[in-house]
C-alpha cells in the first residue's frame, strides 16, 4: 500500500491555506470555483479512486475546468492534500453528553473514527507522524483530550490514551477496508476462496499435528460464520482496550 506523508507542501501556503487567513480569490479565478469546491472534489476523487488517482488534473475534470484555473486558489497538490486530510477529520460527530462516563466517551470517540475511516478509505494511506495543523484536526485532538480530562490522568497519559484508541481503531479498520476489497481486488468472494481451498486444507490441516489450531479454528468459523469478521475484531478489541485503560486510571485513583 502506497503511503501518502503530509505536510510537504509550503509551511506558510499551507497554514494560510487551511486556516483560510489569505483566502482572496483572484480576479482571474472562475467564479463558480472555491477552495471548498475544489477540496471537496478532491475528495470525491480520492474516495471513489483513491489516493493514487488524485492529481491536480483530475480534479480539474472532475469540476468541468481547465487544470491551471484550480491554482488560482490553491497553491498545488501538497496544500490541497493537507485541507484534504483537515475537511474530513471535520465530520467526526462531538456531542458533549455522551453517556457512561470518560469509558463512554472513548468508545464513542473510537466508533467515530472507525466509521471515518470506512467512509474515507484513503485515510489509511496517510502517515500519521507529521499531523495537519489545521482547525478540524486541532479541535478534533482537543475534543478527544477532553474526554479524558479530570480523572487523574498526566497530560502525558491523557495524549497516550488517545494515541492508544486512534491507533487500535486505524488498525482495526485497515483490516476492514482490506477485507471489503478483497472480492472486487482479486475477482473472488470468500466463500470462492474457502471453496477453493478447501480439498488442499483438509489434506495439510491435520488435527493430530495441529490440534489447537484445529480445534479454535473450527470454533472461531462457527461463531463468526467466517475465517475472520472485522466487526468482531474490533468490538472485541475495543473493549480489551479499554479495560486495560480502566486498569490505568483506577491505579491513579488509588494513588491520590
């Protein structure tokens, strides 16, 4: 998979970009163009084709214009990558009553992000290391900081938590999104697949070598009707996660 970095652009075009703090359409710009417009498209672009597929160009025909009237408003690909990644970092939902306490704030932070990712594969190629410094992103971090602000976490501990739930959720997904593509990648459905393979796995997979395997793999199909279920995956995950969060914070209530 192909990874896409942020941030390459112009530190000073980019940040005036995404805060909109320049944002003055030239006099030579089409009038039924914006940075929004243009933005969006991009997105639309990613979304159906993804990543690979976007350019400068296709975008422009995805908007019915020519290539160079897009730069009237944004200064070039890298720029318009990182409004990108800031617009749909935007859509997470932040309600401020979210029932069950900050173990109820995490899982819905977590079951946001998770459906962010399914409506935006692309997301999955971006390296995460260099984040957008745009408005979306930096109120998304601060709503998610809050959710575990006041019980008795460090600032250090607090970011921590949040790096630990995105990054679970970014895994979970990732394996979600592979598996949602399978059929239309390879041209063959599971069920294909297994059927395929199933004469040569009852020949290797022997229970008297392979007992436990045999034994839990059975189990496991039987239960999920499948080799493997991403829901699954990630609804038992995410609660693993947060009890192991649970252990952290209940330590830091007895230490005070």
């Amino acid at each position: 998979m192909t990874v896409e970095y942020s941030g390459k652009g112009d530190p000073a075009r980019s940040l005036a970009l995404l805060w909109r703090t320049g944002e003055r359409a030239s006099r030579k710009g089409k009038p039924e163009l914006s940075v929004d417009r243009i933005v969006r498209a991009a997105i639309e672009v990613a979304d159906a084709e993804g990543l690979q597929a976007l350019s400068m160009r296709r975008v422009a025909e995805r908007l019915g214009v020519g290539t160079m009237s897009l730069y009237t408003y944004v200064p070039g690909k890298p720029e318009l990558f990182d409004v990108m990644l800031d617009t749909v970092y935007g859509e997470t939902a932040r309600p401020e009553d979210v029932p069950g306490g900050w173990r109820g704030r995490l899982e819905q932070i977590a079951r946001e992000n998770w459906a962010l990712y399914l409506r935006h594969p692309w997301l999955l190629q971006v390296a995460a290391s260099r984040p957008v410094l745009g408005p979306n992103v930096t109120a998304k971090y601060d709503y998610e900081l809050r959710a575990v602000d006041g019980i008795g976490l460090t600032d250090l501990e607090m970011d921590s938590v949040i790096t630990l739930i995105t990054g679970f959720v970014h895994g979970a997904a990732r394996g979600a999104v592979e598996a949602a593509q399978a059929e239309s990648r390879t041209g063959m459905s599971d069920e294909q697949w297994w059927a395929a393979h199933a004469p040569f796995l009852s020949r290797i997979a022997d229970p008297a070598r392979f007992p436990v395997a045999a034994r839990v793999g059975q189990s496991a199909g039987e239960a999920l009707n499948a080799a493997y279920s991403p829901e699954h995956a990630f609804e038992f995950g995410l609660r693993r996660v947060l009890d192991g969060i649970e252990t952290l914070v209940t330590r830091r209530e007895h230490q005070t």
